[in-house]
C-alpha cells in the first residue's frame, strides 16, 4: 500500500515536472520543427543582446557590492549610529516592492519630468532628457541591491566575535589594520556568495530593462525573448534566446553552488551589537556621509513614488473600472498562486518526511527523496519568461493563448514561490512529525484528521507566512503576464505598463503607489510572522 | 616588565537591570583569582580594567595613574579570552607580530622577539601554522606569547583554560606561573576553578551580584574563616 503523503507529494512534482516539461516541449518542438530558422536566429544583433545582457549585469553588480562592503562596514562601526535600525528596516523595503513600481519610482524621480528634473537641467545646463537605457537599468538595479548587498555583508560581519573587535581596539588597532585583518576577511568571504546572487538578480531582470530600457540598444535576452513573441512573432527566435538564456543562468546557479552562496537573501541582523572600534572625528564624518548617502539612493525612490502617487487623481483612479477589473484579477489570480502555491510545497514536504521515516537510518536518501528535497529549487534556474515563452510556443497554434492566460499566471507564480514556501513550512512539518509521529501512529490517526488536529495547528503561521509571500510576488509579477496578457485579462502591473505605454504617467504612478503598499504589507505581514517563528 | 597596581574606586556600572559597584585594589605584581557565581559580574569587572566597558561613575587607577577615560589600546593591560584569541587567517608568527605591531610592520628585533616569546610558550617551529592546525591548548599559547611581546605590567585572564582538559590546564596554569616568576606582571584571572585559584593565585576576589564581597589571601579563603557565601559557593 502507498502511504497517501507520498501520493500527495508526487502529484505535487508531477505537477511542477508538467508544468517545466510542457515549456521545454514546447520550445523543442519549436526547435525541430524548424532548426533552420532557430539556426538562423543567431545574428550579430542576438549576440549584442547576449553581451548587453552580461555587461550591464556585471555593471549593476559591481556598482552594487563594492559601494555596499563600505557602507555596511560603515555601519557595522558605529552600532549607535542615529536611526541605524530604521536604515536597517529600510534596507529591507526595495526586496518587497514589486520591480515594474521602483522603475516607476526612479522615473517619478529622474525621468525626463521627474521632481528633479529642473534641477538637473540648471545643474548640466541643458535640457534634462531623463534616465533611461543603461543608466536607467543600472541605477534601479543598484537601487535594488545595494541595500540587499548591505544587509548581506553586515550579517557577515556581525558574525565576528566580539572578542576580535575587543583583541583589535586592546591591540590598538587602527582603520587600515582592523580592516585588514578584522573585516576584510570575513568581507571576502562574503564577497563571492554575494556578488554571484546580485549577478543572478541582474541577468533575469525582465521588468527593469522592459521599462528603462531604452529601444534595441539597452535590451537584454529576457526582454528580447517578450518582444520576439509579442510584437515580431518570431518563435524560433524566441527559441533561441530562451536557449541561451537557460545556458546563462544554468552556468551561473553552478558557479553559485559551488561557491555555496545563500540563495536566499534574507538577513537576520543585531540591531545594537556592543562593539569598542577605535574611530576618530575623520572616520566618523566619513561613515557618516556613506551612510547618508545610501539612505538618499534608496529612499529617493520611494519617495518620488509616495509623491507622485499622491498627485495622481486618486478619485478618479478608484472609480475607473479598469482599475476595479485589474485589482479583482490581480487579487483572484495572486491568491490562486499562493494557495496552489503552498499545497504542491505542503506535499512535497510531508512526502519528503515520510520517505526519510521509512529509510533506514543510515542509509542515502532514495532519488525521489532528493527529488522531493530539492525539486522546486530547479525554477530557480527557469525564469518565469522562459517558463512562459514555452507554453506561448507551444499553444501559439491552438488559438487559447489568451484564454490560458490566468492559469499560466497562476501556475507559473505558484511554482516561483515554491523554494521559499518550502523553507518557511519545511523545519515547523519536520519539527511535529519528529515529535508527533509515532503517537500519532499508535492512536491511529492519519489522513485529514491528522492535518486537522495535529499539523494545521503548528503548520498555520507557516502556511499564512508563505502564503502572504507568493501572494506578494505574485501580484507584482510582471513576467507572465506580460506575455499572456491582453485587454480581457489585465492585472494591476499590466495595466501599469499599459498606462505608462500610453504616457498617463499620473495614472501609472496612482496605480503604482496602490500596489506598492499592497505588496509591503504582505511582506510587513510576512517579516513579522518569521520573526515571531 | 613589571608589574602594576590596579585600583578600582566605586566603579558604578550598569549590565541590564543589573546594578554594579566595584571597589577592589590589587598590589603591583600579585595574582589574583576573581570568584563568583556566574552572572556575578567577574568578566565585566575585567572589561572595566581593560577599558571594553566605561564606568557610569568612579575611577579605574592603574600604576596610580587614573585610565577611566582611555580607550583599551591606550591602557598598560593585555588580556586572554576564552577564545577568539587569534585571527584565523593569520599565521601563528603574525598574530604574535599583531602584539608588537597593530599594522604588523615589524622590524628584525621584533621578529626575533617574536620567535623568542614562541620558544617560551612551547611553540618553537610553528611560526607558520594557521590556528586551525594547532589544538586548543597550543591556540592559548600564541595568546600567551603576544602578551609576552606586549610585555604589558597587568596581564587579565579571562577563564583562559576552560575549555581545556585538566593535564593540559595545569600545564598552561604552571607556564602562566612562569612567565609570572619571570616578568612580576600583576595578573587578574576569572575562573569556576577552585583548582586554578589554589596553583596560581595569592588572594582571591570573591564578587557577588555586582560587588566585590570578599578578598583575601588564597589560604584565608580556602580555610574555616572563610565568608560563609563563599563557602558555599565552591561547596565546602
């Protein structure tokens, strides 16, 4: 007889296997179908967009991280720093806001008539043309990870013991020696996992480059896969981008592995760390002034997207039916992603669980075991564009594209949220059945019963954490739906888009501002609900 | 190196709700062992001497000389930790060097006092070693060596040999004897131990919730006259 949990979990991976397998069917059908024209594809024009796509990944990094090992070096040496755990918090917002908001965000602030856009003008003399192309790309990439970067290098300098910065201040240590031999090697360290990760978030940023990127020249393969399938119609070569593509990130997740990176990004920090550093009037001016100034960079942002959001005619907004329309889309179809979300996550865990039990204790987890263990974190490698462009492909002919659209949306978010539903649910189903298990054996409850009365009540702040996660993601997720879009199926971040592409900018920015803090308070909800775990 | 005198005058010091008030003098060149239940406050009175914590009020003296308001690095004091005591990616040889130098520039009389404090502390050829190669014992030897090249007159010890099996505490209690015979630096140590404080120490500091309630010579403290609390902290 098959225990029911590992039914449950192989359907679950059966699932997720469909949903991978039908987009690489899809593109490889594509790909035979036509290897000619695939061939064809690879033109000087393809590999400009390869070698944008790299170069302006491997800018954003650099411009990320090294100005972050200062800042987060910064504030690791002053623990009493005014406002140091508000900046901490702050660091933390750029992750939870949806990517299509903070370009609309930069572009509130430095677009051709952003609020700074006068002073620009006076300041370089000419005309202010806003930011757009690389330096668009660039400056929101930087936007996005140098607060995550900060984070990660303050994490790895918070685990210096304190007795090192005790033995550094008794030793009487200066600036240049308790960098050398206190901070830079925990700093260096750090350094690979850290870069690696940015590079990754860099490389499949598809919103970023869509809205900033300017024309032929600024666009990366994810952007060029959207606009082969969009507007040139041209499958084969959406093919083969989308093959180069998953080469591309393949390679760099290997590279992140084997430099046992943290792809997860998330950051435990101490907000006061007692912490004697010797720094005179010069450091202490010069810290400060780093500081300052990456608070600029990431508040800016954010608050041209209050600003402007505020100018927008709100009244008006929230009597357009399409903004009803889009909000009940995006919230139907979010919800739907967390949900299915976190039942494949849910039976892949119990599946895993039961099939650890019945091993025998030494032995190597079974192949389904692994399977079970780290099948979700495969999407991590499949951008969701590509995990799109290959069900487009493939249902291009039967005419239900559009109609497909809300399924492909939720399906494809579900799957994307998945590694971090696993992580958030995992240990707290791990943790009961190791206590629970065989009581629950002996008194001969299983099934729905056992959810009920004994795993829903340690599972439910899991459950809810992650679920308020994929919804989050979900709802500011304009990959997928910008390919399977259309006028009868628009969520908030396409309308978004549509309204920039029409140039209601005030419109854009009232709808972003309404999504913005849709999104922070699911994630306020889930950095609460973690931290309480 | 000689020793100095420390002095601690109504040190107030705040730990948590916890209310600290210190008062303690230590002659030039003794041991002292410093007691007490955990939580008591001996490694913040430690921190106090070695400047890692400010007093709230009261002075610090040490050879005489008022050092409340100096940083760490500008006080006459090296310290041993329990551990953390050596940077893990220098060679043993370069964090001895960290004692002489902050920056590491070191000169050929530092080098060869150097090599020197190591033949000292048992450690002779292993200038190369990471700290990851040596074993517990030998890693509070490097410690030991750099106060030897610091050559600082007050040497704090805070519950250095812990983590030590008993052969090997006793042979780092018995060199710890040594460099003192050697040197006359004056010597604070916290221990659990009443072992350690008998082989090494001439008087004990008993503190309790924040105080320094006793302090006697070694022979005072280990006999019938003895404060009853103590008595019954290291369960006679």
């Amino acid at each position: 007889m098959i225990d029911r949990r590992i039914l449950a979990g192989s359907i679950g991976l059966a699932a997720v296997a469909l949903l991978i397998g039908g987009a690489f069917a899809g593109l490889a059908a594509e790909a035979f179908h036509d290897f000619g024209r695939t061939l064809g594809a690879i033109d000087a024009y393809l590999l400009r967009v390869v070698r944008f796509t790299v170069w302006q990944a491997a800018l954003s990094t650099a411009l990320s991280v090294i100005p972050a090992l200062f800042v987060a070096r910064a504030l690791a040496r002053h623990p009493s720093f005014p406002g140091r755990g508000l900046i901490l918090k702050l660091f933390a917002l750029p992750l939870a806001l949806p990517a299509i908001v903070a370009a609309l965000g930069i572009l509130a602030l430095l677009g051709r008539a952003g609020l700074v856009s006068d002073l620009m003008t006076t300041l370089t003399g000419s005309r202010w043309q806003g930011i757009y192309g690389l330096s668009g790309i660039l400056i929101a990439h930087v936007f996005f990870n140098l607060p995550l970067a900060t984070r990660l290098f303050l994490q790895a300098l918070d685990t210096v013991p304190s007795d090192q910065w005790r033995l550094g201040a008794q030793l009487g240590m200066g600036q240049r020696a308790s960098f050398r031999f206190i901070e830079w090697p925990v700093l260096r360290t750090a350094l690979p996992g850290v870069a690696g990760l940015v590079f990754m978030l860099c490389i499949t940023s598809f919103t970023i480059v869509l809205t900033l990127g300017g024309g032929p020249r600024a666009t990366t393969l994810e952007v060029a896969i959207y606009q082969a399938l969009r507007f040139d119609f041209d499958p084969a070569r959406a093919v083969t981008l989308t093959v180069l593509q998953i080469a591309l990130t393949a390679a760099i997740v290997f590279m992140l592995i084997r430099l046992g990176a943290n792809m997860a990004g998330d950051a435990n920090l101490s907000v006061s760390p007692r912490r004697p550093v010797a720094s005179g009037p010069v450091e202490r001016v010069f810290s400060a002034i780093l500081i300052v100034s990456a608070l600029l960079f990431v508040a800016g942002p954010m608050a041209a997207i209050i600003v402007s959001g505020l100018q927008a005619d709100l009244v008006r907004l929230a009597s357009d039916p399409a903004v009803h329309a889009a909000t009940l889309t995006s919230l139907v179809l979010a919800l739907g992603a967390a949900v299915l979300s976190i039942a494949l996550s849910l039976s892949l865990v119990m599946a895993r669980r039961t099939l650890e039990l019945h091993r025998h204790r030494n032995a190597a987890p079974s192949l389904l075991e692994q399977l079970f263990d780290t099948g979700a974190g495969f999407v991590l490698v499949i951008p969701p564009i590509v995990l799109g462009a290959g069900w487009f492909v493939l249902m291009r002919n039967t005419g239900l594209v559009f109609v497909v659209a809300p399924l492909m949306v939720v399906t494809v978010n579900a799957v994307m949220a998945m590694p971090f539903a696993i992580r958030a649910i995992r240990p707290a189903y791990d943790a009961a059945s190791a206590r629970h298990e065989r009581l629950a054996a002996s008194l001969g409850i299983s099934g729905i019963n056992r959810l009920r009365l004994i795993d829903w009540p340690v599972l439910r702040r899991p459950l809810f954490m992650a679920m308020a996660f994929a919804m989050a993601l979900s709802l500011g997720d304009l990959g997928v739906i910008a390919l399977f879009g259309s006028d009868s199926v628009q969520t908030l971040p396409y309308l978004l888009l549509a309204r920039m592409g029409s140039y209601r900018t005030a419109d854009a920015a009232g709808l972003a501002l309404f999504l913005g803090i849709i999104c922070l308070l699911l994630m306020t909800f889930v950095d609460r609900t973690g931290n309480r775990t | 190196m000689t020793g100095a005198s420390i002095r601690l005058d109504s040190v107030q010091f705040s730990y948590g709700s916890t209310q600290m008030s210190f008062n303690l003098s230590v002659e030039s060149s003794d041991i002292v062992a410093v007691m007490g239940p955990s939580g008591s406050g001996k490694s913040t009175l430690l921190n106090l001497v070695a400047g890692f914590e400010r007093p709230a009020s009261g002075s610090v003296m040490i050879a005489g000389r008022d050092v409340s308001a100096l940083p760490p690095a500008q006080r006459p004091v090296s310290m041993v930790f329990q551990e953390n005591n050596l940077f893990a990616h220098l060679t043993v040889a370069q964090n001895v060097g960290l004692g002489r130098s902050p920056s590491l520039r070191l000169d050929a009389a530092d080098h060869s006092d150097i090599d020197r404090a190591l033949e000292r502390t048992g450690l002779a050829g292993k200038q190369a070693r990471l700290p990851a190669q040596l074993s517990g014992g030998e890693r509070q030897r490097v410690a030991l060596a750099r106060v030897l090249v610091r050559s600082q007159p007050v040497l704090l010890l805070d519950e250095p040999f812990a983590s030590l099996g008993p052969a090997l505490r006793r042979e780092m209690l018995e060199l710890v004897r040594a460099l003192h015979a050697e040197h006359g630096m004056t010597v604070l140590m916290v221990t659990h131990h009443p072992d350690d404080a008998h082989a090494l120490a001439h008087r004990i500091a008993f503190i309790e919730e924040g105080r320094v309630s006793a302090c006697a010579d070694t022979a005072t403290m280990f006999s019938e006259n003895a404060p009853e609390s103590f008595k019954a902290y290291i369960g006679n």
